[in-house]
C-alpha cells in the first residue's frame, strides 16, 4: 500500500470519527428543549446573539444541525422555544419568591433577588432579551420578549401599589416611576456586571443597591 493511499485512509476515520453524534430520537419534547435552551443561552453569553448560528447551535448540543431542524421548522422556532422557556422560568421563581414573604414591600425586595440570581446563573438572558428587541422586524420571539417585559412591570407596579396600600411606601409615591427605577436598578446592574465581566458583581452589589432604592420610596417611620 502506497503512503498517500495510507494517509487517505487515517484522514477518513480520522473525519469519520469527529462527526457529530446522532440526536436521540426518543427524547421527549421538554428534554429537547432543555438542551437546545441550554445551548442558546450558553452561546449568548459568549456572543452577540445575532451571531450565532444554527450550525453552532447543533454543534453546542452535540447533534447534527439536520437532527436540530428535525425539531424545529426555523431558527426563528428555536428563539421562541427559548423566549418561552425564559419567560416561564423568570415569572414562575418571581412568583414563589414573593408567595414566601407576607408584606407587599419584601416581596419586592424577594423579586429583586430572585431576579438576580436568576441572571446571575444564566448570564446569556440579558443577551438574548435585549437581542430580540433590537430586532427591525416583529418577530414572534420578539413578541414573546415584550409580552415577558410587560407581565413583569404589571407585577413590580401590583407590588408597589399593595405596599403603598399598606402604608409601606410614601403616600406621595408615583407607582409607575417606581416602577421605572425598580427595572432601572436591574438593567444598571447587569450593563456594569457585563462592563466588568463579572457576573457576580449582581449579587454582590444588589442587596445594597434595594437599600437605597427603599431609602427613596419607603415612608418614614411615624408618619
């Protein structure tokens, strides 16, 4: 046998071997979409997420990017599979963060915290987010990301209203400016995490920071 006729042959096992695995075809419809979340998100951390592609995708999620597309139409169906899992992790921890506390102004103050450890332990979120809504066109996932953006407010101005009811916050408070700042202090506090590339700079600084937020909001004692 020739040397190059040897060499074709290690070539080809040698590229035969490093070919993507096979999806599983018996993974049910949740675990699929855990995976190809895990995989966007973990990509958005690291990119810009315009930048990324189907084919890094399936590459992430140790699958063929034909056995992606086997479970999605388009790309445009990962985004919303993903928006939608976001969307129903993010309202449902707010949700049993604030059913743990009794007063209106420390569920707001569970919210908040809840809410950073959340993008604490999933840093590629705000990118994605903020991704989809730079977008020229109305995407469905867009959609779904505004959708997100306004069922959040709703909860921030619900709490803030409770609390003003309860006679936890100044009676002069504006609900919606409050409500304005709350989101602010999050948005702020992820632009300089990233600024620093540290993650944990959220956690770090964030019960301080609704301190202060409280600091401006809350009534003063005996009034």
């Amino acid at each position: 046998m020739s040397e190059i006729k040897r060499f074709k042959i290690v070539i080809y096992y040698y590229l035969k071997s490093e070919k993507t695995v096979p999806i599983r075809t018996n993974l049910s419809s949740e675990e699929r979409r855990e995976k190809t979340v895990e995989a966007v998100i973990s990509l958005c951390a690291e990119d810009d997420p315009a930048n990324i592609t189907t084919s890094e995708i399936a590459k992430r999620m140790k699958v063929t990017q034909g056995a992606l597309f086997r479970h999605f139409i388009s790309k445009d169906a990962i985004w919303e599979s993903v928006i939608g899992w976001v969307a129903e992790r993010v309202m449902q921890r707010l949700d049993n963060a604030a059913s743990e506390v009794e007063s209106p102004l420390s569920k707001l103050q569970a919210m908040f915290l809840t809410h950073i450890e959340f993008i604490k332990k999933h840093p590629g979120v705000p990118r994605l987010l903020l991704g989809q809504l730079q977008h020229s066109r109305l995407t469905p996932a867009r959609r779904m990301v505004q959708s997100l953006l306004g069922r959040y407010r709703e909860r921030v101005v619900q709490q803030l209203a409770d609390a003003k009811v309860s006679g936890e916050l100044r009676r002069d408070l504006d609900i919606e400016v409050a409500a304005t700042q709350y989101i602010g202090m999050i948005q702020g506090l992820v632009v300089q995490s990233l600024l620093i590339g540290d993650m944990d700079y959220l956690a770090r600084q964030a019960p301080s920071v609704f301190e202060l937020f409280c600091h401006g909001i809350c009534a003063e004692a005996g009034t």
